[in-house]
C-alpha cells in the first residue's frame, strides 16, 4: 500500500543526512593541535591568554616609561628655556646694523613727504591776508587782525621746520651707520640728535628764520600789492626789526633778496596774459610770448628777463595759476583807483 511504502523510506532518507553530515567534518585535527590531546587544549588557551596580558603589561610598562622619559625631557628643556629667558628689563640695546639703516632712511623720507605735503598749503594764508587788504586792512603796524594772521604764518613755517628737524636727526643716525659707526642706544640718540636741531633753530633770529622763505616774502607781498599796485615791495628788513644776531652781511643778502613781482612779460613788455613760470629760473612770460620765443621744443634758449644766464626749454615752462589770480587782482585794483581818480576829478 502506498501508506506502508512512504514509511519504510523516512529511515533510509534520515541515514543519508546523517551519513552526509558526517562527511562534512573534517578527519584530522589542525596541524599545530596534532599531537594535543582534548584535556590539554584549554590549558593551552589559557597559557596563551596569559602570555598576551603578560605582553600587553609589558607595552603598557614600556609606554608608561617612555612617557615619563619625554615629560622628564620637557620638564629639563622648560628649565633650559627658563635659563635661556631674555631678561628684557636689563637687556642692554642692541646697535643698529644695515637693516635698520634702511628702515631709519624710509621713516626720515615719510617725514619730508609729510613736511611737503603739508607745506604747499601755504597759500591759504597769502589768500586769506590778500582778502583781509582788499577789505581795509592796510599794513601790521595799524592791523592786530594782520599781525595775528603773521603770526599764523609764522608758527606755520615752524612747524614745518619741526618736521624737517626729524627727518634730519634719522637721516644723520642713516649717515652713521653707512659710514660703519656704531650707534647703539638708538632712542636716546635720537631724542639728543633732535633736540639739538631744534635748538639751533630756536636760536635763530626772525630774520634768519623767515626773510629768506619765499612763503613768507609772498605772503607779505600779497598785502602790499593791493595798497601799491605798482610799486615793488621793498626787502623785508623793512618790516622785520633787528635783532641781535644779525649780522650787516646777512641784511645786504636780504636786501639783495627782496621781493619784487613784476606782473608785466618781459618778452611783449605787456601785462601777463595767461602767464607761466620757469622752473629753471623763477621767471614769468606771457604763454603765447614765451612759445614763439622757444620755437625749438627740443633746444634750450636763454631766458630772456633781463639779468637772467639761465637757459631753459620750452617744456621747463609750467602754467602759473596763482599768478594769474595775482594779475587779474591787480588788474581789478587798478580799474578801481582809476575809477575813484576819475569821480575825484570829477567832482573837483
């Protein structure tokens, strides 16, 4: 019957995995437990537990040591370190070598820059006293507004005579050590080298500190021309008392050295028109004058005001916009005293 068949097979079908599962484990043991016996195999285990912790102790013994060797040596290079710190209360300075020479010459050349850069705002005070004429205002004897003003002047020039002082005292430190002396101290030599500059200016006299600056001779003469159109100032020793110190050699260059603008061109022998400067010489043409006189760009022509050797080249010509407003001013006064001779006369 089909039910008693099914059952005789189930045996036969459990042998066959039994059989095939024991043919799936391996018939001999590894080679290095060959000769080990199933007792001693958990001994072994152990034994090798341990020689891996006694190995690890070891590591960790080793490490701890290796660590306690490099926090000794950091310990001994922080005491080296403490031996070796610059004390720098008691650190004496050290001289300046050719490094600091340049670093002295860029410091000394920012000064002048400064000093320039400042200084040609000088003609805000010859505008403002020029303003200050045409309002009424006739000389410094008669005007405290003017004698305040010169003042301004005055502590202008000196401040740029301060700066000058300071890029001379880090120029001369420059000077020295190029020449391989040896400057140590740098601070206190400075401040001395200073000092002593300002001091000789200090002990100038008025004369010697401002007669000879064009900026003030121009700022004297922009109140001068407004009252004497035409007439030339005269030196100004005249308005500048004498001091002791002044020396008669001194007053013949200053007198020699007066200011005298000429607003006429020397070429045409008429009043400038659209006028520019020499740089070579200082001197004044009328542009279309001084073009036709220097027809050769590329040569070099001798000036024609009279007294004047110099040669210059057309392109040393620059135009004079200060001295265009300086000869329209004096164009308008002189309309103005003509206007008022002409109602004088009339009345009359």
């Amino acid at each position: 019957m089909p039910v008693a068949t099914s059952s005789r097979r189930k045996p036969t079908l459990r042998r066959q995995n039994s059989e095939e599962i024991e043919d799936t484990r391996p018939t001999q043991a590894p080679a290095s437990n060959e000769d080990v016996s199933d007792e001693d195999q958990p001994r072994h285990n152990g034994r090798v537990k341990r020689e891996k912790k006694g190995k690890g102790k070891q590591r960790a013994e080793t490490d701890d040591e290796e660590t306690a060797g490099l926090a000794a040596a950091a310990a001994d290079d922080d005491d080296e370190d403490d031996d070796d710190r610059i004390d720098v209360a008691n650190f004496p300075n050290q001289p300046f070598g050719k490094l600091e020479a340049v670093k002295l010459k860029g410091i000394s050349e920012d000064w002048d820059n400064m000093r320039n850069l400042i200084g040609q705002h000088w003609e805000i005070y010859r505008d403002v006293a020029s303003a200050m004429a045409e309002t009424g205002e006739r000389d410094f004897e008669s005007s405290e507004s003017l004698r305040e003003l010169d003042r301004d002047m005055k502590e202008f020039i000196d401040v740029g005579a301060e700066m000058g002082a300071h890029s001379q005292a880090l120029n001369d430190m420059h000077q020295q050590i190029i020449r391989g002396e040896i400057v140590a101290n740098a601070q206190a030599r400075y401040e001395d080298g200073l000092k002593a500059i300002l001091d000789q200016y200090a002990g100038k006299t008025t004369r010697q500190k401002y007669a000879r600056d064009e900026r003030y001779q121009h700022f004297h003469a922009s109140i001068w021309e407004v009252h004497h159109p035409e007439q030339p100032m005269p030196p100004l020793t005249e308005f500048i008392d004498k001091e002791t110190g002044d020396d008669s050699g001194e007053d013949d260059d200053l007198e020699i050295g007066g200011v005298t603008q000429n607003f006429v061109c020397p070429l045409s022998l008429t009043p400038l028109l659209n006028p520019v400067t020499s740089k070579v010489c200082k001197h004044s043409f009328s542009a279309d004058a001084i073009k036709d006189y220097c027809r050769d760009p590329r040569k070099a022509y001798k000036c024609p005001a009279a007294g004047c050797n110099k040669s210059f080249k057309l392109s040393d010509c620059v135009a004079d916009t200060a001295l265009a407003k300086k000869v329209k001013a004096q164009r308008r006064r002189i309309e103005a005293a003509a206007a008022d001779s002409d109602a004088e006369e009339v009345v009359d």
